[in-house]
C-alpha cells in the first residue's frame, strides 16, 4: 500500500474504480462473445479480478493486523505483488498468444477492422506494433471525439501518467509518467517529461498547456527515453506533432460557445504558392469567464483568456529535398489563480469558500508569454539514408502573482517574474533497409532560465526577494539501431552520451517592510540581511544506453523486453536559504532511472482489436525531491538527492472495433511506486517528521521513507470509451461516451490528509455530425458531467505565522459546449 494511504480505508475509495473495471471488461466480453473466440479476455479479466482480490485480502490482512508490521520490504508483499502480476500477465500474453496463433478465419473485412498505426517513437516512422517502447498515439479524430481542448485530456486517455496545469498557474505544465516528472516550474529545476512539437524541445514548463489545434497527432511514450531523447526525459516524454501543409489550397473556420461565457475561434488555412512552396497560418483565440470570483476585487477566478497562432512555410522543389519554417506564439492573459481556503483563517474571520473562489488581496494580473521559430530541413541522399536538420530557438516571459493565503492580509504574497530563452540545434542520419534500420545524431542546447519572485510575510513584517539564473550548454551524441537476425527476430542497441555545462547565480534578501521589494518595483530601501548570494558552475555526464529484442509472434503479433535509462540533470536550489540550509551552495546531483520492461502488441480476431501491454521494473536512484517546511525565520526549502525508490506496473491499452457502426477503447495502468530510502535534510526549528511533536535543535538528516510516498501517481487509472457512428440526414453521426478513473494519489511526498486527492471518476459525452462532403461539422461536448470537485494541486503553509494557509487547486467542473466547424 502506498505511503500516506496506510490507516486511510481505501476501499470505499476504490470501490468505484474496481467496478467500473470489471463492468467493462464484463461488457467487452459480452460484445466479443457474438462469434468471436472470448478465451484470452476472459484469462485478462481473471487475472485484474485476482489482482483485486489479493489487494481486498492485503487491506483485510491490514485491518486486522494479520499482515506483516510496519513497512513493507522486499521480502514482503510488494515483491509478492510483483511475481503475482508477472505471473498472471505472462498467462495472459501466453493465452493470446496461443489464440491469436491458432486462428484460421479468412481475411478481415476493412468495415470491421481497426486502422494501423504509425508513429515516430524512435526518430523514424514505423509501425506502433513494430517498436518495443510503451507508446501511446492519438490521431487528431480521436483527441476530438475525447473532447479535449488541451493536453490535459492525455491524463485523462493513457495509463499511469498525469499531465496537468501547475498550481497556481492557468498554462503552465506538470507532466509525470510512471510516478516520475517535477511540480516544481521554478526556473533552473528540470522536468522529468520531456516535451517536443515536431521534435523541438519546449525547455520551460510555462506556456506549455498546450491547447489541440492544428494537430496531427499526438504521441506519449512512457518510460525512460535517454537514448534518443536525452536529458530530462527520465519518466518519458511527449510529442506534439502537427500536420504539414501539403500542395493544396483549404481553408477552415470553427467556432465554440460554453458554459461559463466560453467563446473560441479557430481559423487556419493554407495554399500553394508554386515551385513547391507552401505556406499557412492558424489563429487561435480561447476565452471563457471564471469557474469562481475573487470575492475581494471582483474579477474573475479560474477564467481563461489564451491567444496563439502558427505560421509556417514548406518548400519542397524535389522528391528528395525538404524545408519548414514555423513560428509559433502563446499569449495567456488569464486572471492568476490563487487557489481556494481549505481552512479558516485564524485571523480576520475568513472562512472556507467555493472551491472556484477566493479572497486573495494581491491583485490579479498575470501575463504569460512563449514564442518560438524553427528550421527543419530533410534529405533523401539514398535510397536508404536520409538527413535531417531542426534548429530552434524560443523565448518565454511570466509576471504572475499568488496570494498564498487567499485573504486580502498581505500574510503570504508572491509576485513573480520568469525569463527564458533557448538556442538548439539536432542533425540525424537516418539509415533504413531491408535488415537495418537506425540513426545517429548529434546535438546541442544553449539556454538561460532566471527570475525573481518576493515572499512578503505579514506577519515576520519582512519581505523576502528570491532570485537568480541558470545558464545550461548541453552536447550529445545518440544512435540507435536495429537489427533483423531472423524474419521473426529483432535486436536494437542504443546509447547517447550526455555532456551539461551549467552556471547559477543564486540570491536571496531579507527587506523590512510586509510590501514589494525593489527587484518587484516596490519601495527602494537597503538590504536587511543577505541570506544567500552565490555563483556556481558544473559539469554533469551521463551514458544513457537502451538495449530491446523483439520477436514476432506471428503477422499479428509482437513480444519485446527492452531496458532503458534516463537522466535528469544536476542543479541548485533556486530558493535556497544559506543560513538555514547551508549545504544549499553545493547544489544537487543529477537523478538516474533505469528501466526493465516487456510488452506484446499486436492485433485479435481478425484484426478486430488492436492493443498494447506492458509490464515494467524500474529502479529510481539519486532521486531529486523539493520539500518547504516553515522555521522561525521563515519558509526553509531544501532540494535532496533524496535515495533510492522501486516502481513496478503493468499497462493494457486496446482499440476494438465491435461492428461496422461501434467502436471502443480501453485504457488501463496499474503501478506501485515506494521509497527505499529518503534520506532528507530537516533544518533546525522544523518539527521532527518521526515524532512532529517535538522540533529540531540543529538540522540532521532523516530517513523518512516509512512515512512518504509519490505525489501525482495513482495507484490505479482507466479509461473506457465507446463511440457509435451512424447515418443522420445524409451527414455522419458518432457519438462518444468516455468515462475515465484515477485513483487516489498525493499532492506531495509527506501524506496531507487536507489536500491529498481520493479516487474520482469522470464521465464525458461528445457527439459529432459530419455534413456530406465534409464540409460541415457539428459537436456537442459535455466535460465532467458528473460535476466531480477534484484537486490538482495545493500549498501547506498551515501554521499561525501563515494564517492557517492551506490552499487547493481544483479541475474544472461540469462544462458543455457546442461548435460549428466551416471547411473551404
């Protein structure tokens, strides 16, 4: 049982999760039933039920204290867990397996068989049941019918990942896939999740909510991507990919209207100019009014108000000889989100509000900048290598403001200002035959992450200014290739040699006076107390080697292993307090997974269903945490090669087509995820974490593994979704139920009963009718109709000095839109 749920009765939480499990496994069987073979369902269906029945038999052993005492280990019931899901997933793949080979039924009809699907997982284009990676796709149709208008859907659609808006923010990101990833946007952190648009790099998490226009698809691959993705994608990474112009002239106008006042406008278009040049643009416009008020200034809260658009140039004068040139541009001018109360204040008599309000003082500007260009030029030299050139550059700027303690007392404020820029440059080599196929590459970074934000204390009557840079120049070397040994059996082999170059300045000033400090245009006044001023510089080296064998089944189907590691690079705690946490000037070290994994995909029943499975071990080292705790003096933060941790899980993903007019798909992730050890730094004056009675004298180190655990990591997610296509006057009709679950997870390491989310369920409906031709399109889109509360973030600042500041950040409620899409 995951750390922090231990004491909590989990099974009403989950009640709702398993059901949903077993009515739709329960419904696909009955539907697969009609005449075709159910044996390896019903062998998956008993192998997820088993796994609920020794969970139900573990919290009963718990419960009664049956089982074993206080933490479990790896001679325990983890270990046990693991041999169990192998063993019964091995029985299932066999099972399949044996199925799916045994099958002599003639061809499949096209009306009632499911679509292939090509992806670029490995810098390639292939087939997604050829590439031993767990990867998740997702054409620009089926995002549509999801109903989702950003990234955020993802969380919604893939197992054991969640990819949300940061706390406090309106676009920015926090992505985590296996139980890997980084809350923290602060500038000179690194994210776990690597994230691309057409195989660009997006450096910083601000702005990069991306909103789905303009999309081809879409492509999550989970797990460590070191080799061909480099640094910072140690849980995985994301690829955004749009679509290209093409020699033809269309244009396209949509437009929406919503609950809460939602007005969007999508306009794009495109035309050939001659001599195989192209050119096109897409404008984008999101406006919405707010979930919820700020009850002190009266504006809007939780609202949106997001401009963007695409320019780009294709320039193609031979078969073998290609050019793009794209600009994009994100502006978001969407209130800033302070948060909602979850406590009474202790001063002032604020009490506990809507979720979606607040009475936050500090103001409500925000103002969130990205803006990017990129060259991308390709050519097929031979037959068999091709060569690929991307050079990008990005800028991005936030002022933002958080009122930590949601009153209109300057008890907890935060104005904040980021600034970033980015220079890279990739060339590949790809290689392709009949027996071979791979690539190598070389590539090369330059960036700068800096900021500043105060800390105004009311009640200390100080203000704190934070602030800083981190200039980073990465190089490295990649390859990857594959093998045909046999018709039937593949090796790949990959390696990328990483070199950071990275140099920080590191500040922080003590002002007197509970206002804005100079570096926020506040009142000039001198230093009070200089806390930390320090300039470093590091090297960081990593190896990061991927090896796979994959074995093809038969023509239908595909079993590989593979292992994998990634690499998250070294750094400085941005917030660092010198006098409190000294060691902070020595800055961290950079965090290592490494990944074992095995898998088989492919296709059933005459190609009526295709899916992916995968069962994976990983072993989380050097693990980077962040951890605030409030000192007398103040809010002490400490960023902690923190030790050792062991994630293991399973994956299931299907797309079924059950007739010629229904279709289904179905998502399903399971991970235990569990510090080894958690060796954290514990600043004099903070309560002691065994004992939080009782507060420390002088700072130690504290091995807190038995009592944290994960934060935004469910131990269980699904999704089901069905979608009905008929005939309506002449047009085409699909209809789109979708329900998706995610289990309970934390906001932080240390367990917060007041924040912590339980287990919820979403339920979706979009229905979509397609005019004759194409030309017109109708939808009907309802989110969350079940109107679900559920946090995606929070803060814990629930002491005196604070005001009791314990503050939520919740999804969106119950939404329904209509839109009206013109094609010309």
């Amino acid at each position: 049982m995951r750390r922090g749920l231990r004491g909590r009765d989990r099974k009403a939480e989950q009640g709702l999760g398993r059901r949903l499990i077993r009515h739709t496994f329960r419904i696909f069987h009955h539907l697969m039933k009609k005449g075709w073979r159910p044996t390896p369902v019903r062998v998956m269906v008993n192998a997820i039920r088993c796994s609920m029945n020794w969970r139900n038999s573990e919290y009963a052993s718990a419960k009664d204290g049956s089982g074993s005492e206080g933490r479990n280990t790896r001679e325990g019931k983890p270990m046990t867990s693991m041999w169990k899901a192998a063993l019964l997933a091995g029985a299932a793949w066999s099972t399949i397996a044996g199925a799916a080979s045994a099958q002599q039924a003639p061809a499949a009809d096209n009306s009632v068989s499911v679509d292939e699907v090509t992806v670029t997982a490995r810098r390639r284009e292939e087939n997604l049941k050829d590439v031993p990676v767990a990867v998740s796709a997702f054409s620009a149709e089926k995002l549509e019918r999801s109903g989702g208008t950003d990234i955020t859907v993802l969380s919604q659609t893939t197992p054991n990942i969640t990819v949300q808006t940061a706390r406090g923010s309106n676009s920015t990101l926090i992505s985590y896939i296996r139980g890997v990833g980084q809350q923290d946007p602060l500038w000179g952190y690194e994210p776990g999740v690597g994230l691309y648009v057409d195989d660009v790099y997006i450096y910083r998490p601000q702005g990069a909510v991306l909103d789905i226009f303009d999309v081809e698809r879409i492509e999550v691959l989970r797990g460590p991507q070191g080799t061909l993705y480099g640094r910072n994608t140690i849980g995985g990474a994301i690829k955004y990919v749009t679509k290209r112009l093409g020699d033809e002239a269309s244009a396209k106008i949509k437009g929406t209207y919503g609950s809460y006042n939602q007005t969007d406008v999508l306009v794009s278009g495109q035309a050939p100019v001659g001599g195989g040049l192209s050119v096109g643009g897409s404008y984008a416009l999101y406006k919405r009014d707010g979930y919820g008020s700020n009850l002190t200034t009266g504006a809007e809260h939780y609202n949106k108000d997001v401009e963007a658009f695409r320019l780009s140039a294709e320039y193609q004068p031979t078969e073998d000889l290609f050019f793009r040139l794209a600009y994009d541009k994100v502006v978001d001018d969407s209130n800033a989100r302070h948060g909602h109360r979850e406590l009474p204040a202790l001063v002032g008599g604020y009490q506990v509000l809507d979720v979606y309000d607040t009475q936050a003082g500090l103001g409500d500007k925000n103002h969130v900048m990205t803006k990017g260009v990129s060259l991308t030029a390709q050519w097929n030299a031979t037959d068999t290598v091709t060569l690929k050139s991307i050079t990008a550059s990005r800028r991005g700027h936030t002022d933002t403001v958080i009122d930590f303690d949601g009153t209109p007392l300057p008890t907890l404020d935060v104005p904040a200002t980021y600034d970033d820029r980015s220079f890279s440059q990739e060339l590949q080599a790809v290689y392709s035959d009949e027996n071979v196929q791979g690539v190598f590459g070389l590539y090369y970074m330059n960036s700068q992450a800096s900021g500043e934000f105060d800390t105004i204390a009311g009640n200390l009557g100080v203000a704190i200014a934070n602030g800083g840079k981190v200039n980073t120049q990465s190089f490295a070397a990649f390859f990857d290739f594959s093998a045909n040994l046999t018709d039937k059996f593949k090796v790949s082999l990959g390696a990328r040699a990483t070199r950071d170059a990275k140099r920080a300045n590191v500040y922080r000033f003590f002002y007197l006076g509970a206002t804005r400090t100079p570096y926020q245009g506040g009142t000039p006044r001198p230093i009070l107390q200089t806390r930390t001023n320090y300039n470093a510089e590091k090297t960081f080296e990593q190896f990061t080697p991927r090896i796979s064998a994959s074995y093809d089944l038969n023509d239908d189907l595909t079993t590989y292993v593979s292992f994998s590691k990634g690499y998250k690079s070294g750094g400085w705690d941005m917030r660092g307090d010198a006098f409190i946490t000294p060691q902070t000037v020595n800055g961290y070290r950079p965090e290592v997974v490494k990944t074992y994994e095995a898998g088989l995909k492919g296709y059933m029943f005459d190609r009526r269903v295709s899916f992916s499975s995968a069962a994976f071990l990983s072993k989380y080292t050097d693990q980077q945490v962040t951890t605030q705790v409030v000192v007398p003096s103040g809010i002490a933060s400490s960023v902690d090669n923190a030790g050792a941790s062991t994630l293991y899980g399973v994956e299931f993903e299907a797309n079924a087509k059950l007739s010629a007019n229904l279709s289904a798909n179905v998502a399903l992730g399971y991970i235990h995820a569990e510090y080894d050890t958690f060796s954290r730094f514990v600043p004099a004056g903070a309560p002691n974490p065994l004992n939080p009675s009782t507060t420390l004298a002088t700072g130690q180190i504290v091995n807190v593994a038995d009592l944290y655990g994960f934060q935004n990591t469910p131990e269980w997610t699904g999704n089901i979704s069905l979608t009905w296509r008929g005939e309506l006057a002449g047009g085409d009709l699909a209809i789109t139920p979708m329900v998706s679950y995610r289990d309970a997870y934390q906001q932080f390491e240390q367990p917060l009963p007041q924040l912590d989310q339980k287990a919820f369920t979403l339920v979706d409906l979009t229905a979509q009718w397609t005019a004759p031709g194409g030309r017109y399109k109708l939808a009907l889109t309802g989110k969350n109709l079940t109107n679900e509360k559920y946090r995606t973030g929070g803060y814990n600042f629930g002491v005196p000095t604070y005001n009791n500041a314990v503050i939520g950040f919740y999804g969106p409620p119950r939404t329904v839109a209509a839109s009206i899409e013109v094609a010309f």
